[in-house]
C-alpha cells in the first residue's frame, strides 16, 4: 500500500485483503463489512464496529 488515510494503514501488508487482490485485476466494489483492520482505531463512541464499503483500483 502506498497511501493510507492518516496513516493507519501505511506500512501494514494488505496483500491478502479481497479489495486489495481485486483492484490488482482491474476494480472492486465491495459489500458493506466490519473493518477487520481498522477496527480497534476507529472504534466508535457508542463501541459499534466501524462499517466499510470499499472502492479499490489500481492507479
């Protein structure tokens, strides 16, 4: 990854991931899901688990 929001991310091996495998074949468009990765450092107020729809391409 050579971006990431704030930095929450950079550094970290994102490889594995569906959107990341994906975009490398063209796009992907996700289903809304828990962030597996973010979730302990976006965690909410109220402690519900951030939800995500990802959007990945390759640029």
């Amino acid at each position: 990854m050579r971006a990431a929001t704030d930095g929450l991310l950079e550094g970290v091996d994102v490889s594995q991931r569906p959107w990341f495998r994906n975009a490398t074949a063209g796009q992907h468009l996700g289903d809304v899901h828990e962030a597996l990765l973010l979730a302990k450092a976006l965690r909410a107020g109220d402690g519900a688990p951030p939800r995500f729809y990802d959007i990945a391409f390759p640029l």
